[in-house]
C-alpha cells in the first residue's frame, strides 16, 4: 500500500474520531491562555522561603503552595471543614481570589481523553493519536510529491479549491499536529501504565524533634536556594505531626526537609521518563506558554478542516474513477487503451478514444497501465499517462515502468499520449520517460510522443486526427469533459480587427457576471464558452478581471471554428453560456519584481489584463509581437494609454509580415538580450502567452539569453518565474 491510499483511507476512517479530539482540544487550549491572565506570576528571583513567608502571614493555616504552569501562585488550605483554594499575589501573599481548575465542563477534558469511554476510550484514543502521527507522516511525503520536492516547498499551490485547502493548511500546521501526535502517545503510554513515570519508593524519612520550636517556613535553608520559577507544589507539614516533614516537588526532582533542622533529608531527581512526560505535557497542553497554547489551538481546530476537504477530495476522486464501457475481452481485442491517471480525468480520455476505435470496428480493451500486456490478437496499443509531482508516474502505475521493461518487445506498435501541465517544470516528464524506455526496447510506434496541455479537448481532437490518418480510417475525437455549473453572458461593446492574415479577430467586452453566479476571476484566467450545439466548451484567456467590471477576451475566427464562428456572430445585448476555469499557475505572484511580458497576436489579451491591474506601478515591459500594426494590434489604443500612466514601464512592438517590421518576438528578444538579461537578473517574472511555436521560439531566444548567467528556462520554470499560456 502506497503512502497516497494509507493517508487516504487512515484519514477517511478515523478522521472523525480525529475532529473530536481536535474540536476538544482546540477548546481546551482556551484553560492556559485564561490562566495566563488569572494572576500575576511570582518573579523568577524570588525564593521559596520567601514567598513561603509571605503567604503564611495573610494565609495561616496552609495545607500547600502550588505553581501553575503559567507561573501564578495557588495556596490551599481550609476554612473549618472547606477546603479552599485561591490565588495569591507572590509579592505579597494577599489572597487574590478563588482558584478553579478549569473554566470547561469536566466532560470535555474526558471526551477529549477517553471519548467519554473510561479505560477503553483512553486506548481509543491513544489509537487516533497513532494514526494522526501517521496521517502527518503520509501527509509530509504527499506534500514533498506534490510540490516537487524540497525547494519547491512553498511554491504556489495547484488544483481544486479543497485540495488547495488542504495543501495550505498542511503546510502551515503540519509539523504542529505531528508534534502533537506524538505528544499524545507519550503521555497515553504513562496514562496507560505502559511507561513508568518514577517507579520508585518514597523514603521513609522523619522529623527529629530536638526539643526546639518547628522553623518557619521562611528559616528553612533548603527552601531558601530553591527560586519560585522552579517550584511545582509544596506541601506543609501537618501541625497534628511532629514527626511529619516538608516536602518540596520542583522541575528537578523531590525533596523531604526536617521540621526542625530545616535540612534536606532526602532528594530524589526526576527521572528521565518523568522529564520526558513533563516536556510532553507543556507541548500538548500549552500550559507553560499560553501563546503556543493558540497555536494549538488553531491546529487543533484544522483538524476539521482537514477532514471536511479530504473527504471532498476523495469524492471529486471517486467521481472520476474509471468506468470504461464497452470493453472487449483481452484475448479477442485488437486495441489496447493503457492509462496512467492520478486525478482520473485522464480516464475520460481514454474514453473517448476507446468509443472512437469501437465505432471505427475495432474491438478495444482498456485498462490500467500497470496491467500491461498484449496478446496476439493486438494490432495497436495507446498508453495515455499522466504525470504527477516532480516527474512521477502516478501512484497506480508506480511499478509500471519496470513492468513494461520485462517484456519482450513485438511488432505491435505503442503510442504514447502525454498529459500535463506546462506550468511545471517536469511537464509530461513520465510520458517522456515511457516513450523512452519502449523506444529503447525496441517497441515500435504509430505516432511520435504528444503531449496534451491541461486537457485541451482541442488538442486531444487534432491528436486524434493525426491517428486516423496514421490509420487510415475515419476516427474523430469529440472529448466531452465534465461541464462546471454555468451562467450567461451578455455583450455589451465590441472592438473588430480584419486580422494579421484575413481571420477576423474581436475583442468582445461582456457585462460583470458577478451578481449572476459567476465565480470570481482574474486576468489569465479562462473562460469556458459552451457555443449552441456543442457540449464540448472552448477556453479562451481572460483579459480582465472581478475587479475591472466586466469580462473581456480576444477571439480571431478558426477555421471550422464553431465556438468563434459564434461569439464573432455575436451582436451587442447576445448572450453566450459561459464559465470560469482558474489558471493559478499563470498568475502573477504578489512582488515587486519587474514582470517581463510576452505576447504574440491574441496571446496579448492576459498579459493585457495583468497591466490593465496594475494599479501599484510595478515594472512592467510588454513584448508584443503581430503581422501587420493596422491588422492584429490588438488592444492597441489601451497598451499606449497604459504606457502613458505609468501602469507599463516599456513597449517592444515587432510585425512580421510588414517591411522593417523587426521579424518575430524572439527576434526582438534576441536583440534587446543585454537588457532582458538585466531585467532577468533583477528576478524578473516571466510570463508568455501565444501559439505553440511561438512559445518555443521565445524558451530557445532566453535560453540562449541566460546562458551567460549559468541559467535557462527550465531553471526560471523551476523557480515558478517563468510561465506558458499555450493554445
């Protein structure tokens, strides 16, 4: 069992148990920070002999002196048949007001200890507790996976808005819970009798009465050497006894003083398991510190938090776990479909195509990759994998690899699929490491490796194309994702451009849909757009944000495009169904770095966006590259004005298909290489947004840019300062 399925079941199966002590624990971390302003505490200078004194003169009869963790001083004693306790001030004895051991009920220091269970629920409990520990342990390993490693530790946080949660809040409290953990199970080990906190005998000592008066407190030399910050109680000597003794328990030991010599009779130090329980209840409980006390506290009150978002994660998992319909027996299939999915949405992929393949006759089998295998019925097989953390293959085809490598390699071809994100650096790194491996056993191949960008249904499409032409046979692929909740949007001002090579382009603004229920967006962010006669939605890149008041996006005419043929059709007061898909990874993180903007055609419209936004003056420098400036200059007017504000530092502007227009953007990079590699030294953010070759075309321009500075893009990429919104 890997550590993704023990984090997962440990915490769906005792997670609830889990928010019980975490809710019980939160709110008994109210008891030390309430205590911590109950009474002043005894100064740390200030010797037991004297606060002995002090408390004797205003409290006579004093069965015993105690203090707190949080410092303050309590003296017990009786009034006729009554016992009393209260607090005193230390500097000078007087009787402050009544002490009581908690300001809760009782039962929620037991619901918290033993589920209200007695002897059974206290294992019950030290149970959960192993589990949190693991539950932290799985969660820590999880996190370095996710994250790719140690240095990108605190890196921007990627996925659905619970797993978001989840990742945050782990991060932040992760090491507090572990803590606690532990804690727990090295206090349950005493309070289960597994540990011995002092197994030892008292000793049997005795005042030795010499004929004299019994010494006041304040003359005993023992107690005189002893400061308050180190007393833990201390226990007078019954006046009924005048053989009885003091005795004294401080954060060293215990010790038992003579009446009447007021010498040490006997010390016995704390042993190491008692040190050990002492340090483990100040960390659990906070009692000695009340600021740590809220920190536990909020842990404690995650908890919750963490397993309402687990289970909503493993919902939206199990949502997507696999049901692939329609699947041949593997002896008689001439298809095989292998898929490597860490989410499941790559199964719906596999899907589509395994229904493309049945309709064009084949009869197709699909299955998880770690299943690999052909038989001799196996014309084709597909493996569509997914990549997860730094590279990794996904959890279910860890050992997939290895598997495919004892293989003797056959003259059936295998194509390789990739999916990933280009925002990480290891994009598609395990399609890579899959194409790799079968090139070198000598597998053959349909298709070279491909490498899909955030489930692009629209690059899936020409994938598929590209099979059945491979083929030789009809084979479409219409992959219908799962459509979010929409709303509708309305135009209301449109900007029209002939476009850089005759496709008519447009800028169409549509009126906020905040108050509609649409979720909140921001510039780089993507609108899905469902056009009428389609379930299949296209994304296209946001140029504004909530903030602005509207919705704005930039739309050139596709060939056979049926989702642009419809927005550019679109007339002022039309509506189109619409939704929101965040692009986190695309964001521009909260710094004052200077932002190095790249942009080619259409691909202006965010980077638009992140300038129109730019309200704190950061540096921002614009590379925008077109055809032709009276064609697909787009948002033209605004850039200037922009630039005129302040809200962009500087403007490159090149045109390929125009004379002296300065060629194409990398070009432009290429010849400003000195100031870009100032800028980059400066720890300039980089974001670029156009087609595939033009982004190629600019990651080849700043590697060879960064090269005197020993770095390149995949080094800005790993650092999360460079990223691609490729279409």
């Amino acid at each position: 069992m890997g550590w993704k399925a023990i984090h997962r079941w440990a915490g769906l199966t005792v997670g609830a148990l889990a928010v019980v002590l975490g809710v019980t624990g939160a709110t008994l971390a109210v008891d030390p920070v309430q205590q911590a302003w109950q009474a002043p505490a005894a100064p740390r200078d200030l010797p037991v002999a004297t606060l002995v004194e002090r408390v004797t003169r205003a409290v006579p009869d004093v069965e015993e002196l105690r203090r707190l963790p949080s410092g303050a001083i309590v003296v017990f004693s009786f009034a006729g048949d009554q016992p009393q306790a209260a607090y005193v001030d230390p500097a000078d004895g007087r009787v402050l007001h009544a002490w009581h051991p908690s300001a809760l009920p009782r039962w929620v220091k037991n619901l918290h200890r033993s589920l209200l269970l007695g002897d059974p629920g206290r294992w019950g409990a030290a149970g959960i507790a192993a589990v949190m520990g693991l539950l932290c342990v799985s969660a820590f390993v999880l996190l370095l996976r996710r994250q790719g490693g140690w240095r990108r530790l605190a890196g921007r946080v990627r996925g659905s808005l619970a797993q978001r949660i989840h990742v945050v809040a782990g991060r932040v409290v992760l090491a507090v819970l572990g803590i606690t953990s532990l804690t727990a199970l090295t206090m349950s080990a005493s309070t289960l009798g597994l540990v011995a906190l002092d197994s030892r005998a008292e000793p049997e000592v005795l005042s030795v009465a010499t004929g004299q008066p019994a010494l006041a407190g304040a003359q005993l030399a023992a107690l005189q050497g002893i400061p308050a910050h180190e007393l833990r109680k201390l226990n007078f000597p019954s006046a009924a006894d005048p053989e009885d003794t003091w005795k004294i328990t401080t954060d060293q030991g215990q010790g038992w003083i003579d009446l009447y010599s007021g010498q040490l009779l006997a010390w016995q130090p704390a042993t190491l398991a008692q040190r050990a329980y002492d340090w483990a209840v100040v960390l659990h409980t906070g009692e000695a510190a009340w600021p740590w006390a809220v920190v536990l506290g909020l842990a404690g009150a995650s908890v919750l938090l963490f397993w309402v978002s687990g289970v909503v994660i493993w919902w939206q998992a199990r949502r997507q776990v696999p049901h692939i319909t329609g699947n041949a027996p593997p002896a008689q299939a001439d298809v095989l479909i292998f898929v490597a999915s860490e989410g499941g949405s790559t199964w719906g992929f596999a899907q589509t195509l395994h229904d493309a393949l049945t309709r064009a006759g084949h009869r197709v089998r699909s299955g998880a990759l770690e299943d690999f295998h052909i038989s001799t019925t196996t014309r084709q097989v597909f493996v569509l994998a997914a990549t997860y953390g730094e590279g990794q293959a996904p959890t279910h085809a860890a050992h997939a690899l290895e598997r495919i490598a004892t293989h003797t390699p056959a003259a059936v071809p295998v194509t390789v699929l990739g999916f990933g994100d280009r925002q990480f650096p290891a994009f598609c790194a395990y399609a890579v490491a899959l194409e790799k491996t079968l090139r070198a056993r000598g597998w053959p191949t349909l298709l070279p490796l491909e490498c899909i960008h955030q489930q692009s249904s629209q690059q899936f499409a020409r994938w598929g194309d590209a099979v059945a032409q491979a083929l030789g046979e009809p084979l479409v692929l219409e992959h219908v994702p799962r459509v979010p909740p929409t709303t509708t949007l309305t135009l209301v001002a449109r900007q029209d451009y002939p476009g850089g090579t005759g496709q008519p382009t447009a800028i169409l603004r549509f009126a906020c849909p905040a108050l509609h229920g649409l979720a909140r967006f921001a510039a780089g962010d993507l609108v899905g757009i469902v056009p009428p006669g389609s379930a299949v939605p296209r994304y296209y890149s946001l140029a504004s944000g909530t903030e602005d008041g509207f919705l704005e996006i930039c739309v050139r005419q596709m060939p056979g495009g049926l989702c642009s043929t419809h927005l550019l059709g679109l007339k002022t007061g039309e509506s189109v169904t619409a939704f929101i898909r965040p692009n986190p990874g695309f964001a521009l993180p909260r710094s004052k770095r200077p932002v190095l903007l790249i942009g080619a055609g259409t691909g202006v419209a965010p980077l638009a966006g992140f300038i129109r936004r730019n309200d704190r003056r950061r540096p921002m420098h614009l590379y925008f590259g077109g055809r032709d400036p009276r064609r697909d200059f787009y948002f033209a007017p605004d850039i200037r004005r922009w630039l005129d504000e302040g809200r962009l530092a500087s403007l490159q502007t090149v045109f390929s298909r125009v004379p002296d227009g300065g060629g194409y953007v990398q070009d432009a990079l290429r010849r400003d290489a000195e100031r870009v590699r100032s800028l980059l030294q400066q720890g300039a953010i980089v974001r670029v947004c156009g087609s595939r070759a033009m982004a190629h075309g600019v990651a080849e321009a700043l590697d060879f840019v960064l090269a005197p500075l020993q770095l390149s893009v995949a080094t800005l990429k790993s650092k999360e300062r460079y990223a691609e919104d490729i279409f």
